[in-house]
C-alpha cells in the first residue's frame, strides 16, 4: 500500500488578508443565578447593531453576558448618555442595573477612531461617579480588541479578578473522512471569533501548548509519519523542530520563564518518561526514569515543580515532582483515572480530566490543601482540559454530541458555554496566557 | 477437500482454545467493550475483539484465511486498557514473520491505536506499548529489530469513526503495514 506522503504547509500569517473561515460560536448555557446586572449603552457614534463585529458597546455586552457572572441590560433606555456628564441619574432610578457603561467611539483622523468609556455605580448617589474609565486612540482593525480590553477593565473592577477577555483558545480542527483528513491548528479569540489556521496537514496535530509570552505554540505532529515536536511563531508562522526522537515525542509544555520545555519522550524504551529540554541549547534533562508510563508534565507557577501523569500506581494519576530534588508525590487520589493535569496560577487548583467508573471522563478539580475532588462537568466524553490565566474557567474539548466541540466550564461549575464549530470535528483546546 | 476441512477444523480449534483462555483473565464491568456470547457453548462468555468474521476494516482483511498470508497487511485488535497479543493472533504473526525473515528487503511498520476516550497524551502510551507488544512477538519468531518500524497514534487515527462501543473496539488495534515487500 503506497502511502501518499504529503507536506505540511506551515500557513499564512495572521496579519494576513483573511480568508474567511467559520468561527466558534459561543453560547453560554448556564449562567450564575447571582450575576450582576450591568447597563451598557450603545456608544455614540455607532448604531446599535450587534451583526456589526466592530461595535464596540455590542461586544462589551456579550463579552460580560457570556462570562455567566452578569446580566446584560443592552436596551430599552431612557435615556442616551455618552459620557458621565451627560447622565441624568432620574433617568436610571427605576433600572435594575447595579452599574452603568456609557461611551463613544469617534473619528480621530488618519483612519483612527477614539474610544471613550466611564463605567458608574448607579443608585448610591444623585451625581454619577466613575469608578473606571478609559480613553484609546486605535484603527479600525483594532475596535474589537480595544471593546475586549474595556470588558477586562469593567470585568477586574466589579468582579476583583482579572478578565480574559482578551486572550486566545487554540486548537485542532479536524475536518474530511477516513484517508483524506486535514488537520489544522487553528487560534481564535477567547470568543470563539476571528479564527486562524497556523498550521495545516494531512497528518494529526495534538497536544498544543502556548509559550508564556503568547508569541508560541508548541505541538506535536505527525507529518513525518512518526512523532515530533515543533514550534510555532504565532504571529508568522514560521517554525522549527525541536525534538524528533526515537519512539514517542509528546506533551510539550513550556517552563514559566519561557526558556525550556517540558515533553515525554519514549527514545528507545518501552514508556514514556519527563524531560525537560533547554531551548537555546538542546539540552536534555531525564527527570523519571521507570517503567511506567510518564506523560503529559505541567509546570507548576514557581518553576521548582512540575505535575504529571503517570500509571506507577496502576492506573492513570497525577504525580507532582521537585525538579531539584527529584522527590515524587502523589496528588490525585479519587477516582480511577486522572489525567491531563494543570495547575491555576496560583498554585492552589489542579484541573484534570477524570474517570470515576465506566466510560464517563470529565472535567474535574483537586483542591491541593484539602484534597476535596469536584467534578466539574456531566457529559463523560471529555478530554484536553486548559486552564485560563485568571484561573476561573477552563476550556475542554467534549465528543458527546456525536462530533467533537469545545466547552468552557467556571473553576466552581456553575458557569457553562459551548462553543461547536459549525464545521468538522474540533479538539485538544489550550488557553492563552494573558496577552499584551 | 479432507485437508481444508482438517485444517479448519484445527483452526476453529485455536480458536476456541484461545477464546476460553480469553474468557479466564480477569476483566471488570468497565472492561468490556462490545460483550458477545458462544451461542450454546455450555455458558462461555467471550469478548467481541472487533468482527474477525471475514469482514474487511479499513482495507484489513479479517478471515482466517487472509489473517495466514505472509506478506499481508493485517489488524489486530486490543481488550480495553489491555496491551496483551491475544493467542489467536500468533499463528497470522508467525506467518508474517515467516515471510519477513525469507524475504530480506521486507519491512513492517506497526502502529499502536486505541479508542477515542480519555487523555490523547496517555493513549499515545497506551497505543506505544500495544504496538511493541506485536514487535515482541515478530522479533521472538526471528524477525530483526531494523525490519520494524513502530509509531503509535494513540487515538488520533480511528479506523472506525463511531462514538459506541463497536467502534472503540475496532479501534483498539494495531497495523501492520508492509513498507516494502
């Protein structure tokens, strides 16, 4: 059987002329039955129009509606304000709103717009009172991102927590049948929108992981007809091999400063083990050495440790061990399965994907003082858990509806999205960091 | 004639000589995939290990008599969780070593698969170590080590693209693929 070799084509950079691909559509299921009510009003100087992906009061609305934790009030105003000193605090008595969002988007010559907005608390005093405002000067182009940049400044102020509105979700898409597949490694904003490939092939791509910066994306692919790991430049698109090994090459993760690698290699063994691997020089540094399965290792914040899956205890578990002193614990007891792990950024959480009986695995969380496991989703065919910077949501890809798409599920489960992909098969999801 | 009756007669022997071996491990509930019994065979139950009742999966032939070729691709396929070459499979591997061993410019590429659930990372494992369990079992018959090739991919590579479990036991396989004859 003639296997048809094809090469990779490592795509288009994403300040490119856009093709037009089909973005995620997020749908936010289950929100807080606390959310907070918020009043946006639409910003002077664009009509309300929420097909319109540059207005920038229409994205802020569904960019706190869609986090769970508020209640959207986007019509049905008394009045219009634009600025705080334009509102009419009579105006807003009667509103059920906590907050209110008022701004302006206007022309600033050379094809820059300026972007205007004050958020007040409303019903604690007769004068309006800004709480948060702030003022951008950006192209047309950039709209969008600075409406996702006001959702984080309104989100950190009435929430405490730092938003993440503007980060990004990479993952694969896989889209054909049988011998004809085509793998992309595709990034899109945390929305779901503006989706771009930055690799392409007929061989599976799995395992994507960003560098801390957010300029990068290590994964694993196939293209070789074996195993290897690859770079990515986000931005360009160029890229290099990094590892290329005998037997397995897996489950890249980049170290907190950037300058190394975490991955599970098999070489010439029979399981994989951890190494971390230095970027500038090549380097390798074996840090299991049994005969077990080791795989998918994590670092966690303080760049001293590092979790990871391992079989030693018979199943599946999570392990976490002192890079200095090579000292391994056990840190996932519930369960028959845990797997994939993360930690959030302040070390306390772990996420994992996890098995209690059956064929069911979902999303769960290892509390790491107490040890009180919680299981965070219901549907049993997930996978590739990825953790948010902000430590409060984590993305997952889930198969149950027959064809592979993402959700997005709150640290405490209350909060629930789905984000199909209207079309083929989409998996191994990976949060960004936060990004400039 | 007598022969091909002889010699499936011995076959169907094996057979069910390894499939009561089979049905003496130990599995739990959550073992099994597709459960099938021997209809009226003094009560032996017996796991379904994909169809090898002379179907084709994914251009793999499956009959007895196809499974024996020297020099034919072949599928094999996996209990849940379980990376043991079940006993049935040995007189196809040694054909295939047979033919690899006599043919000096033959070379095999084997690839380790599982089903879709779990970590895609673990079954990437999972699937290594069902692939090197066939490269065993090929390199005890004689077969040299720089004859094989192994890749695993784990659950990225399905033959068969169902949600059930019919379709994760086909895909708890590995194929072996003649690179070159």
């Amino acid at each position: 059987m003639k296997k048809v070799m094809m090469a990779v084509m490592a795509v288009v950079c994403l300040s490119c002329q856009p093709i037009s691909y089909a973005a995620l559509h997020i749908e936010l299921t289950q929100g807080m039955s606390s959310a907070i009510p918020i009043a946006i009003v639409p910003f002077k100087g664009q009509s309300a129009d929420s097909n319109d992906s540059k207005n920038v009061a229409s994205v802020i609305q569904s960019d706190l509606q869609n986090s769970g934790q508020f209640k959207v009030q986007a019509s049905n105003f008394k009045q219009f304000p634009s600025s705080p000193s334009e509102v009419n605090m009579d105006a807003w008595k009667d509103v059920s709103a906590n907050d209110l969002v008022v701004g302006s988007v206007t022309p600033a010559g050379g094809g820059q717009f300026k972007v205007n907005f004050s958020l007040m608390p409303l019903n604690q005093s007769d004068k309006p009172t800004v709480i948060a405002s702030d003022s951008f000067t950006v192209p047309a182009s950039q709209l969008r991102k600075t409406a996702h940049r006001i959702s984080d400044l309104i989100y950190q102020k009435l929430t405490g927590k730092r938003g993440v509105f503007s980060t990004r979700i990479a993952y694969v898409l896989v889209e054909g049948d049988g011998d004809h597949k085509r793998y992309m490694l595709e990034v899109s904003d945390a929305d779901g929108f503006n989706p771009r490939p930055i690799v392409v092939s007929n061989e599976p791509l799995m395992s994507p992981n960003w560098s801390p910066d957010g300029r990068k994306i290590a994964y694993v692919s196939f293209e070789n007809r074996k195993a290897s790991i690859y770079i990515s430049d986000v931005a360009s698109g160029g890229r290099q091999q990094v590892s290329s090994f005998p037997g397995i090459n897996g489950a890249p993760h980049f170290s907190p400063d950037g300058n190394k690698l975490a991955l599970a290699l098999s070489m010439d063994g029979m399981t994989p083990n951890i190494y971390t691997m230095n970027l500038a020089t090549k380097a390798l540094t074996q840090l299991t050495n049994d005969g077990s399965i080791n795989t998918e290792p994590a670092w966690a914040p303080n760049g001293s440790q590092i979790v990871f899956t391992s079989n030693r205890g018979g199943g599946p578990q999570i392990y976490k061990l002192d890079i200095g002193s090579r000292s391994t614990t056990r840190i996932s007891f519930d369960g028959h399965y845990n797997a994939t792990p993360s930690l959030t950024s302040d070390g306390k959480t772990l996420v994992v994907l996890h098995g209690e009986g059956g064929n069911n695995y979902d999303v769960a969380t290892i509390d790491l003082d107490s040890g009180a496991t919680r299981v965070v989703t219901q549907t049993g065919a997930v996978s590739a858990p990825s953790v948010a910077p902000n430590g409060q949501m984590v993305v997952y890809a889930d198969i149950s509806s027959g064809r592979g798409s993402l959700g997005i599920v709150s640290i405490d489960g209350k909060i629930k999205l789905n984000l199909p992909s209207p079309v083929g098969s989409v998996r191994e999801p990976a949060w960004s960091p936060f990004l400039g | 004639m007598n022969y091909h009756k002889l010699f499936k007669i011995a076959l169907l022997t094996l057979a069910a000589v390894s499939i009561s071996a089979c049905s003496s491990t130990k599995k739990n509930a959550s073992d099994m995939g597709s459960s099938s019994y021997m209809g009226g065979n003094g009560g032996v139950s017996t796991m379904g290990l994909g169809p090898d009742d002379g179907q084709s999966i994914g251009g793999y032939g499956t009959s007895d008599a196809y499974r024996l070729k020297g020099g034919a691709n072949q599928i094999y396929f996996f209990d849940f969780d379980q990376s043991n070459v079940h006993e049935k499979y040995i007189p196809s591997l040694n054909a295939q070593a047979n033919y690899v061993v006599s043919h000096p410019s033959a070379r095999i590429l084997l690839t380790g698969n599982t089903d879709e659930r779990g970590s895609s990372e673990y079954n990437i494992a999972l699937g290594n170590r069902r692939a090197l369990a066939v490269q065993n079992a090929l390199k005890s018959q004689g077969v040299a080590s720089q004859k094989i090739r192994v890749v695993s991919y784990g659950s990225e590579k399905p033959v068969a693209q169902g949600h059930d479990d019919k379709a994760w036991a086909l895909n708890r396989n590995v194929q072996l693929i003649y690179e070159a004859k």
